[in-house]
C-alpha cells in the first residue's frame, strides 16, 4: 500500500518543482510531466506554473527519496484563491463543502469544458447519486436523459433546497414558458400554479408525462371524495376508471374554460368519444345541440345506466315547463308519470318531438288491442289517419279530461267538425253550426256525448257508428235496421203495434211509431228526426225529404199529443 501511494503521489507532486534552485538539473515541470496537459482545455495556473498551487516544502527533485510536493493551500481554499467561495448559500453542494473539487473536475487539463472529467455533466453525477434509479424509467426528463442535470441544479450551491436554480414552478417556467403564460387562463389547476412536482417526477418516471402515478390513482389522491362516489356507485364513466381517464376531458394545468375542461361545451367534448349519429337525424334534442349533456347525465358516475341522473320524469320537467305543470293534472299518460324515453328518444331522432317511431305506430305499441282492428275495420276515423294520428284527439302526457282527452268529447268533436267535411262522395255536416242553430240535442249527445253513437276509433258501421243504423229512406222494419237506436230506445215502438209504455208518439195504446216502421218499407228513423240536433221537440224535422222533395212537417204540439201534416198524408191529429 505503502508503494502504491508513492507511485500516485510522485507524479504529482513532481510537478511541483519549477524552482531551478530547488532542481538538481534546470529543468521544467513540464520536461518530464507533459502527460497531464493532454487535454484540450488547460487549468490557467498550469500555464502560468505550477508553484501556483504546489509548494517545494524546501525538497530537491528528482531524488529517490522525494515524497512529493505539498499543495500550497488545503483544497476548497486553495480553489478560491483564485475562484470565488462556492460555499455562501444555505445549501451547499456536500462535495464542495467537504474540499471534494476534484471529484468532478480536473486539476490540470481536461477535453471537457470546466475541467470536467467527463461528459456529460450527468455522468460524474451518477457516481454519486445512483440510487436514483434512473436506468430503470421509461420516461425521462430531457435534461436527465440528455445528463444536463445543471439544467436544474446548480452543481455547488443554492439558496433552494436540493440545490435547485429556482424555487418551485419559477424552476419549470425557466425552460416550459408556454405554460407560464397559460396561468392567465380562466381555470388553473392549484399543483400547475404551485408546484408541478405533486404531479410529475422531477427526473422521470414509467408512467407518461413522468407522471407519479397512473392519472386517475394521480386525481384521486387529491380528489378522494370523487373516489368514494365513483367507487360507492353502480356505474362509472369509463374515462374515470380506464385509460387517460381525467384527462380525457380536463386540461391537467390550465384552461380558459370552467373546471379545466378542454373545449367550451362539453358536448363537444363528449361527441369526441359518443358519436351518436346526430348528423343524420331530423331532429336533434336541444339540450344536445347547446352541449349540455350534463344536464341529464353526470359525467363521472351514477347509479343508472349511461350515467343518466334521473330516469324519473323529473330532469326532463326542469326544462320543459309546461309538461311539468301538467304532471299536476287530473289524468296522466302512465309513460310520461314514469319515464319520458318510453316514447322519446333522449339524444336525437327522424320524428317530431324526438318520438321513437311515427305517433300511430308508437301508441300501438301499447295499446296492441288497437292495431288489428285499425288495419281491418272498414271505416277508420281521419284523425287516425294523418301524422298527429292519436295525439289529435289525446293528450300524449296529461289532461283535466278523462281518458287524456284535450278537452271534453263533445268539445273535442266539434273542434273538428266545425265545417262540412268531404269524405269520398258524401259530407258530413257542420255540427258546431248545427248544434248552435238548433234548441233541441239529442238526449244521447247530453248524456254521453258523440261517443254514445259513434266509435272515435274505428268501426264496421258507416259513420263511425257503434251499431247499425239503416240509411235509405225504406228499411226493412226489424230490430237489427235500427240496432243503434235501441241501445237506448225500447225495441218495442218497433214491434209492439200496441203499447202505453215503449213510445210517447201513439193514440191511446196504438203505437205510431209501429205505424211508420213496421213492414218491408218501414221509413228510416232519419226520415222524421234529426239524429243530432232540432228546433222541434222530439228533435222532428222541419222539412222531410222526398226525392228532391223537401216536404215540411207541419208539426203542431200540444198537452196531450200533437198533429202533422206533411205531404205524404193530410193533417192527423193524436192523444195519449
């Protein structure tokens, strides 16, 4: 060991003889030690001469017993005879501190600039701090991969721990200064504007970004209260649990939209992932084309599927404020009580009203009892017909009137039939105008409305009625002629020639109405009264038509019974 110190020592320190006194022979340092100035850079005192830092200490040289010439000063001071103290700062470097220049630098020449023994800087670095790891990261900070590690440290003393350049995010701006103009931005995620390192390692990690940790494990670790919702429900985005997670929405640092979301509406957001077709349809919701999807689903977790918040009426009623006023009606569409996308569709369709299928079709899909008869009957009501189909007659959520009617059934008739109606080569009269002229209505009409007589769906009756109803002036006079008649009228003023009961119109106990109806030619009900409406009693017409002879009635009333004196026969009088 002994030998071997001798063996370092000895060049070295012969370099420390310039002195030509001190020297058996005039030679320079340099004759013999020429080796050391082999690099591309010099140490200044070398040029100058070695007695800068070396001192004889009084010894001759050559000589075989030499032990080398001693430093002139113990090393850092004999350093900061020429460079300034590296040792004033609150935290020093522990090699300079500890008088270790020349663990990184060299003492004469080097090819490195510095005097460095080795490039990069990040070589001599990892001598020391190989616990590290750094072999092992995927992702490496540029300065740590390229060995700039005085990118960030200064390498002998700082005033910031760890002997970092700046403090805090000031370090990062020095390099990243597009992100220090992003701190004007409207949202700024708190770790961005105080310290990038609560989510990002300093020299590189196996994650991307040289993020610490997977980003959503990174999120949550602050974010812990959305970790316990996300993990205590049913459903989660699939954007919270997998992948970039967060990140796919938010801007990690900064943006110039709420909650750092990376575009303005977050529907654009969304239809970057769910593309729901929209640019085909008709129709399109409009909490969808105004990019508010959050209004119905909650972007990260939720007990329903598709994250849908409510599937009650209620989210669907904070918008559409007349549909919530209806909720509070007498009679309610059992679909729109329970769930409005029974019969809409939530994000966009090729119906009004963002209806599944065509209206008609879509209330069959309930009321199945409808479809076949709709098909077959040989008489549909025109209503049904056209594009509003049901809803022309029904509310499709809510009504004050019975069977969700949009107003009372007699009402609701004479909305339409408010004009004559053509249908193929007949027309149907104007009701409203027949009811307003006349003082008299059909007791049937008062009592139950139209729908006493007539089907508001279908039927195999002409006119939609609910029974036959003959409609040539002769009918053959049997029950099943007038079948609808007698649903409320006793057959028997059709088949009993005597009676006090069945009919009013009789003399004594002959029954008049047997008179008229009875036989092969019996006349049509129709012939005498107006099935709806009549300015005389019993609702007889005015005029009876004849071929095109309109024959008046003549009709007188009286106590007891009453005349007429139409055409067919002279005046005849009856009593009760």
């Amino acid at each position: 060991m002994k030998r071997l110190f001798l063996l370092i020592l000895i060049p070295v320190f012969a370099l420390l003889m310039p002195f030509k006194s001190a020297m058996a022979e005039d030679k320079k340092c340099m004759d013999c030690h020429s080796a050391i100035m082999a690099g591309k850079m010099s140490h200044k005192p070398v040029t100058e001469g070695c007695d800068a830092c070396h001192t004889p200490n009084g010894q001759t040289h050559p000589q075989a017993e030499v032990k080398g010439f001693a430093l002139a000063k113990a090393i850092p001071d004999l350093c900061y005879s020429c460079h300034k103290p590296w040792n004033t700062k609150a935290n020093v470097h522990a090699v300079v501190s500890n008088g270790k220049c020349l663990i990184c630098h060299s003492s004469h020449s080097s090819d490195n600039p510095k005097l460095l023994k080795e490039t990069p800087v990040g070589k001599i670095c990892m001598e020391c701090h190989d616990d590290l790891g750094l072999d092992e990261l995927t992702n490496k900070h540029k300065p740590v991969a390229e060995g700039n590690c005085k990118a960030c440290h200064d390498p002998h003393q700082s005033d910031v721990k760890k002997l970092l350049k700046f403090e805090g995010q000031d370090l990062c701006y020095s390099c990243h200064t597009e992100k220090k103009a992003a701190l004007a931005d409207k949202s700024v995620h708190p770790p961005f504007r105080n310290k990038c390192v609560i989510c990002h390692k300093p020299h590189g990690s196996n994650e991307a970004h040289m993020l610490g940790q997977k980003v959503t494990e990174l999120c949550f670790g602050c974010h812990d209260e959305l970790q316990a919702d996300v993990d205590a429900a049913k459903f989660s985005h699939k954007a919270v649990k997998e992948g970039n997670s967060c990140i796919t929405c938010h801007s990690p640092h900064s943006s110039p939209n709420d909650s750092l979301l990376k575009a303005a509406s977050i529907g654009t957001i969304c239809l970057n992932c769910h593309k729901l077709g929209l640019e085909d349809k008709k129709v399109i919701h409009g909490a969808v084309s105004q990019g508010k999807c959050n209004a119905c689903h909650d972007p990260h977790k939720g007990d329903n599927k598709n994250l849908v918040k409510d599937l009650s009426p209620a989210p669907c009623l904070k918008c559409h404020e007349t549909q919530n006023k209806q909720m509070a009606m007498a009679f309610t569409h059992p679909p729109f009580k329970n769930k409005c996308s029974i019969c809409h569709l939530p994000h966009a369709s090729d119906e009004p009203k963002l209806l599944k299928q065509k209206v008609g079709e879509l209330c069959v899909g309930c009321h199945d009892d409808f479809e076949e008869p709709l098909q077959k009957s040989k008489v549909v009501h025109g209503p049904l017909k056209d594009a509003k189909a049901c809803t022309n007659c029904h509310s499709p959520h809510a009504s004050p009137t019975e069977k969700i009617l949009l107003a009372d059934q007699k009402s609701l008739c004479v909305n339409c039939h408010s004009k004559a109606i053509k249908v193929g080569n007949r027309t149907l009269a104007n009701m409203k105008q027949l009811f307003q002229k006349n003082k008299y209505v059909h007791g049937a009409i008062e009592k139950n409305g139209c729908t006493g007589c007539h089907n508001p769906h279908y039927a195999e009756n002409e006119n939609l009625l609910v029974a036959k109803f003959g409609k040539d002036f002769y009918t053959q006079g049997v029950k099943d002629s007038f079948a609808l008649c007698f649903t409320c009228h006793k057959s028997e003023l059709l088949t009993e020639a005597a009676t006090t009961t069945a009919t009013s119109f009789r003399n004594g106990d002959k029954n008049l109405h047997f008179v008229h109806v009875n036989g092969a030619k019996g006349r049509n009900c129709n012939v005498c009264h107006d099935v709806h409406a009549a300015n005389l009693k019993h609702l007889l017409n005015e005029k009876i038509p004849f071929g095109d002879w309109a024959m008046k009635m003549n009709y007188k009333d009286t106590l007891n019974g009453g005349s007429c004196g139409p055409g067919c026969h002279g005046v005849k009088t009856y009593q009760r």
